[in-house]
C-alpha cells in the first residue's frame, strides 16, 4: 500500500465483488469518522526495527526464507491479495456468502469512510519511520512489479494489513458467528505482503497492531456506531439468502492460509 491513501484513494474505488464501490456510493468525507481526533498511530506502535536489533535481523531472515514460496499456490494468493481494493471479496469464504456493493450499500458507506481512518493512521508513523522495504535492504523476487513507487513508500506499518485487519474486525463485528474465519482471512491476508516480499515481518505485526487501533478509535464516533447498526441490519437481511461461495474454491484457500509463512 503506498502512503498516499490506500490504493483506494489511488484509484478512487473500493472494489467489493469486482465493482467499484465508488460507482454505487458517494464519496466519504475525507477526515473519515474521526479526523485529526484519532488515535495517534505513531505513539502506540512499537518502533520501526532498526539495524543491529534482534527484530531487524528477524526480519531480513523472513524476508529470505520466505523468498522460496515464490511459484507455490501461497504466492499466486499472495499476488491476489495485493489488490487491497478487492478486500470484501477476497472475504467471500470467509464470510459464506458474496457481497456487491449494490447489495450492501451501508456496508459500503462504513468502508468508504473509514478508509480515511486508515489512511491517516497508516501514514503518520510511515513518514516518521522511512522504514525500507525488506527487498531493498535483501535481494529477492517479490510479487508485484519493482516500480519507484513502491520503493518510495516506507515499509512500516503495513497499509494492506492495517487495512485488511480493520475490514476483518468491521466484518467480524457484523457477523460474529463467523468471527474465526473472517479473522484468519484477514490475517493470511496481511501475511501476504509477508509471502509477496513487499513487506517486513515486522510491519506486518504492526499493521495488525494499527487495525486494531483504528478499530477502537471508531468506536468513540457516534456516526460510526450508527453506521455501523444499519450496517448489521443489512448485513442479517442479506445473509439469509446469500448466494454462497464456490466449496472447492473455499477449501483450497482454506488449507492454504492454515499454513504459516513464518515456518
């Protein structure tokens, strides 16, 4: 994810489904839910490793062990998973059934907003920490193009997994019988910038640490809360005649986000 917004803002879309979420929803507020009033990201989250450290090393090893997934089924996942726009649809399994944003409009209007949160919370301790992104300091194949771009955003905290965790817990929140599946989707999801290459080990624990912060930021707007209801009444009129995801499809994914990339 690059600093500038989340590749939603790059591209002025959520894709949920494969459709745009930017063609069935005005466009959020830019301050989010709770604008400069959010947590500060920065001074919650550990420190950026730096070289020397147990950490640093830490994750130059994963970066390097992890660089033999490359052609496996986790990479071609991982490849996947890099669009961060499809992020409700890569939760289809997860969830048991598929979501358009023409069928869930609240649903929509809570992700196209907070994404703001996100954004901010990703990129102040990004441009504070400069952190380098692990195949910049280690050769290795990653599974995105090595464009200027990419090597310009700063490393740590992960944007798809802050991103990617704060969708599980909107999700889980919403669906709470699901939980365990919508939340190990969204950690297999983070992992990927893990398994692509694009991002250390450690940002990735971060990311997930960032997530949950936003998260319960959130929780303090009262426009949040009462988004969030419409949402979960939404979400129980569509889940009672969802058209369920591909079995087999959901099985693969299944035994392969079971499998950890950090062994």
């Amino acid at each position: 994810m690059n600093r500038v917004l989340i590749t939603l803002g790059l591209t002025g879309a959520l894709a949920v489904g494969g459709v745009a979420l930017a063609e069935q929803a005005k466009p959020a507020a830019e301050t989010g839910y709770l604008g400069e009033a959010g947590p500060d990201t920065y001074k919650i989250l550990p420190p950026a490793p730096v070289p020397g450290t147990i950490r640093y090393q830490a994750d130059r090893s994963a970066f390097l062990a992890t660089r033999s997934l490359k052609d496996t089924p986790r990479w071609k996942l991982a490849t996947a998973d890099a669009d961060e726009a499809a992020i409700a649809k890569d939760m289809s399994c997860a969830l048991g059934m598929e979501i358009t944003p023409a069928a869930a409009p609240k649903l929509t209007k809570v992700l196209m907003t907070l994404r703001y949160d996100v954004r901010r919370a990703v990129n102040h301790p990004k441009d504070i920490y400069k952190r380098q992104r692990p195949y910049l300091i280690d050769d290795g194949d990653i599974c995105v193009a090595k464009t200027d771009g990419l090597a310009k955003s700063p490393d740590y905290p992960s944007g798809h997994t802050t991103w990617g965790w704060t969708v599980g817990l909107i999700l889980a929140e919403l669906a709470p019988d699901r939980a365990t599946e919508i939340l190990t989707r969204a950690r297999s999801f983070g992992e990927s910038r893990l398994v692509c290459g694009v991002h250390n080990m450690s940002a990735v624990e971060a990311g997930r640490t960032n997530g949950s912060i936003v998260v319960a930021g959130l929780h303090g707007s009262p426009q949040f809360r009462a988004d969030m209801d419409a949402a979960r009444k939404e979400m129980a009129v569509l889940r009672k005649n969802a058209k369920a995801p591909d079995p087999a499809a959901c099985a693969a994914e299944a035994d392969l986000i079971a499998k950890s990339p950090y062994n």
